[in-house]
C-alpha cells in the first residue's frame, strides 16, 4: 500500500507542479467565456450594414419597410443608403435588378471601405414579390428580417383595405397571451410565472452539463495517463517500477494519482463557478445548488465519476504500454474515440425526449452509461434502471481492470511493433 501511495503521489505532483497545469486549468473557463461572447462582440464591433431599399411597384412600402427594420429593438439597425441613381429610377423590377447587378459588379470585392452598399431589397408586385441583393449570401438574418418586415406590412394593409380598422389591427397585435410553462415537479407553493419553466428544467440542463463535463474530465485524464504511460515506458522507467513494485501497485498508483489531478480540476471549477455566480446571479447559484442536492445528482456524479474514470484510465494503461509513441497509441485508440462520440450525439436530447427508447438502451451499454445516466437521472427513471446500470458498470470495470493488467504487464515488457499476436499474447497473461 505505501509503494502504491508514493507511485500515486509522484504522478500526481508531477503534474501539479507544472505551470503548464495551472495555465491550463485557468485558461479553459476563460477560453469558454470568451467563445461564448464571442457572437455579441462580433455583432457589437462589426460596421452596420449598408442597405437601401426601394420600391419599383410605387406603393410607399420602402419607406415602411426601413422604418421596421430601424424600430426593431432585437437587431443592430442597419445604415440606409442611397440607392444608385440607375437603379432608383429604373421602371420595373427587372430594370432594377440589372441595374443593382451593374452596382455591385463596379464595387471593390475586397474593400469593403469603397463600396457604397452591402445589401439592396428591391420590392415589386405590389409586396408580393421581393429580390435580396448581397455581397455576402451567406449571411441571411438581414434577409429574414426585411421578409418579415414586409410581410407585416403587406398583410397589415391588405386588412385594411379589406374593411378593417387600424385600431383593432393594433388591438389584435397586443392581443398576444402570456404563456407559463408548468411542471408538476415545480413546488406547490411556487407562484407561476413566466420563469417557471425554466426554474422546472433547471435540473435537466444542469444535468446535460454535469454530463459533458464527466465525459471530458473523464477522456482528459486517461489521455493523461496514456501519455505518462508512454512516456515512462520510451525511457525505459517503467521496466524499473516493475523492479520494485507489483503491476496492481503501479497501475492503481498512476490511476489513484491521475484521478486526485483530475478531482484537483473538478473542484477548482465548482469552486470558482460557484463565486462567479454568487456574484453575478446569486439566485441562480441557489437553484444550481439545490438541483445537485434535491435530486442526489451530485452523489450521482461522483460515482459515475469514479467508476467511469476507473474503466476508461485502466484501458487507456494498457494501451499506452503497449505503445513506444504517441502515434502508435492513436493507431489503437481511434476507434474507441469513435465510439466515444455516440453518448456526446445523445447527451443533449435528454432533456426533451429522455424517456426515448434509444437513450434507455444505450445507458446499459457499460461504456456509455456514466454520461448518459448522468442526464437521465435527473428525470427519475425507476431505481431498477440506476441500480442496473450501476451493477452492470461495476462488473464491466472489474472484468476490464483485471484484463487491463495482464496486459499492463505484457506490454510493459514487450519491444517493437504491435501486433495482433502482441495484444492476445497479453490477454493470455503471456509476455512476448
């Protein structure tokens, strides 16, 4: 026990006295905050978009359609320009559309300084037909919103041509009824209000996050343990730990010491979420709070955690002493990461459809059922379902940790290529 305290103490220490650990643990939540402001800041700094609109048909609908476009609250409102002179006098649309085709051939492709508009709308038919030119086609929200805007409009006067007051257009406008979403889960005493739905499925998404943290906190540190692995056995440093201590010692060492780094990361980020939110949304950081304690979902993790760290660090061990370089260990792992990315497909259809029969059966597959059953748990499957999965994980992570070191040993003192002899060699408990 001493000689598999000391493996796990040095594996973990030499990683946490890293400065390259501590960067990258504070570095990833930052990299996540600014990757999810990234859409608002390239939103806020980009230049208005250049726009003119006109209205061959003569019915006054560009004015209004720019004056929706201005009023919206939802959108950075675009700069309206002045239509070409061509294109403003032209007699019908075609005219028009060869006219602003003529505009925006002249104009510099690559600076974008130089051109005087980005987007032309050219409305004709009276509104029932409308032709979008842009530099950029790929961008599509101007478009939708100038449809929209003049779908409104068109439909708005068409009413009132048909008989219908301006003031009851307006009444049925504000006619619109408030909508609260309801859960039985919700508290009894609880008011409703517009925010219940999202209160009720607070414990969903907290759980569809916890499940996608376990998956990548999970990969992350068998991969850390592989490349250990590698490393010590291309130095030759592992055929000395075998010297000196048992294949059980020094395998539960590295996975004991890896799992503390890893336990290390899980807690610094609770924590320093945990401040974020009591300082920005304190009633937030109560709710998360009481989802992970109200339903056991942080009991949950934990096993899962455990057990799901176990199975995948004692494979990834085993590979990894099988393996002289990292590219070898690629050659061996790339399709287990593909199957790895089934429970990533499914994790986020837990929360509206996670009574689906394909999730149910998917959380027995052993190596899905930590991350998948961390998302449904939070639904209350019946107990038989948690217990099931949970035995069956822990029979599959005995059967694999048993496996996984008699390879160990086979692979630690093997030399050259692996092949298919290699692996079943190792499987038999003999070393090549």
């Amino acid at each position: 026990m001493s000689r598999l305290l000391r493996i796990a103490a040095r594996e973990y220490l030499s990683y946490v006295r890293t400065v390259g650990f501590w960067l990258s643990l504070a570095m990833l939540p930052l990299v996540i905050a600014v990757s999810s402001s990234i859409p608002i800041m390239m939103e806020r700094s980009s230049p208005p978009t250049r726009l003119f609109v006109i209205d061959v048909s003569h019915q006054g609908l560009a004015a209004a359609v720019i004056s929706a476009l201005q009023a919206d609250p939802g959108h950075k409102p675009p700069l309206i320009v002045r239509p070409p002179p061509a294109v403003a006098n032209a007699p019908d649309l075609s005219s028009a559309d060869a006219a602003v085709r003529i505009a925006l051939r002249g104009q510099a492709a690559h600076d974008r300084q130089a051109r005087a508009f980005d987007v032309a709308a050219v409305i004709g038919d009276g509104g029932g037909e409308i032709h979008i030119w842009t530099t950029n086609i790929r961008d599509g929200e101007l478009q939708s919103r100038v449809q929209e805007a003049l779908s409104n409009i068109t439909r708005e006067r068409r009413l009132i041509a048909a008989g219908v007051s301006p003031a009851l257009l307006s009444q049925i406008g504000a006619a619109a009824p408030k909508v609260v979403a309801l859960s039985p889960q919700q508290a009894p005493e609880a008011a409703p209000s517009a925010h219940s739905g999202l209160h009720a499925i607070m414990p969903q998404l907290i759980g569809i996050v916890l499940g996608f943290l376990l998956w990548s906190v999970i990969i992350t540190g068998a991969s850390i343990l592989l490349n250990s692995v590698i490393e010590e056995k291309s130095s030759r440093i592992l055929e000395l730990l075998l010297t000196s201590a048992s294949v059980p010692e020094i395998m539960s060492g590295k996975i004991l010491g890896v799992m503390g780094l890893t336990g290390t990361v899980l807690a610094a980020w609770f924590l320093g979420g945990a401040v974020v939110a009591h300082v920005l949304a304190p009633g937030l950081l109560t709710e998360v709070l009481a989802a992970l304690l109200g339903k056991g979902l942080i009991i949950y993790f934990g096993l899962y955690f455990v057990v799901g760290y176990i199975l995948y660090a004692s494979i990834f061990t085993a590979v990894g002493a099988f393996c002289e370089t990292n590219r070898d260990a690629q050659t061996l792992l790339g399709p287990m990461m593909v199957v790895l990315s089934i429970p990533m497909i499914f994790m986020g259809q837990s929360i509206s459809h996670p009574d689906a029969p394909i999730l149910s059966i998917l959380a027995w597959i052993p190596f899905f059922t930590p991350f998948l059953m961390v998302t449904r748990v939070v639904n209350e499957p019946p107990l038989w379902q948690i217990a099931g999965t949970l035995v069956l994980m822990l029979a599959t992570t005995v059967a694999v940790v048993w496996l996984s070191g008699r390879a160990f040993r086979a692979g630690a003192l093997s030399i050259g290529k692996v092949d298919r002899k290699t692996i079943l060699a190792a499987f038999a408990g003999r070393a090549e």
